[in-house]
C-alpha cells in the first residue's frame, strides 16, 4: 500500500522516440537523456527519422510526430501530478 493506505497504481508505458541510428534489427534513440535500442522488427518501415513507440525493447509501432507529442505530453503530465502527490 502507499502512503495514507492508498493503494498503489503502477502502469507500464510505451514511450516514444525518434530514430537516430539502425543497427541490424535495432533501433537507436534518446529519451529524457539516455540512449535506448529497441527490436524494430515487429514494426515494419522504421527508418532513420522515424517516430517509434517502444515498450520493454521492442518496437511495438511506427507513429506520427504528433503522436510522439501527444504522448510526450501525456507522460510529462503524469510524471508531474505522481511528484505533486508525494
């Protein structure tokens, strides 16, 4: 349990990235300052440039720029409202 007998939420989450280098079948980004590789081959047409969505290694999809924002967005907000509450 958490602090005032809360229960705890824990979510996984996709993060987004954009693609700076390929490697065989992995993909090379940053995110919040660390490099990250991710399995492109479950995600066809990743090309250096490309917007990707990564969980746990892998690719699961190419998306738009503005879906990285959104989801940028979205992951920013969250962090925020998780460090207010502590």
């Amino acid at each position: 349990m958490a602090r005032n007998d809360k229960p705890e939420v824990v979510m996984c989450l996709a993060i987004p990235g954009k693609v700076k280098k390929i490697k065989d079948n992995q993909a090379y980004f940053d995110y919040d300052g660390k490099e990250y590789s991710a399995d492109i081959s479950l995600a066809p047409n990743v090309e250096v440039g490309s917007w990707i969505l990564m969980h746990d290694g892998r690719a699961l999809s190419k998306i738009t720029q503005k879906e990285a924002k959104e989801n940028l967005e979205f992951i920013k907000t969250h962090e925020e409202m998780a460090d207010h509450e502590h």
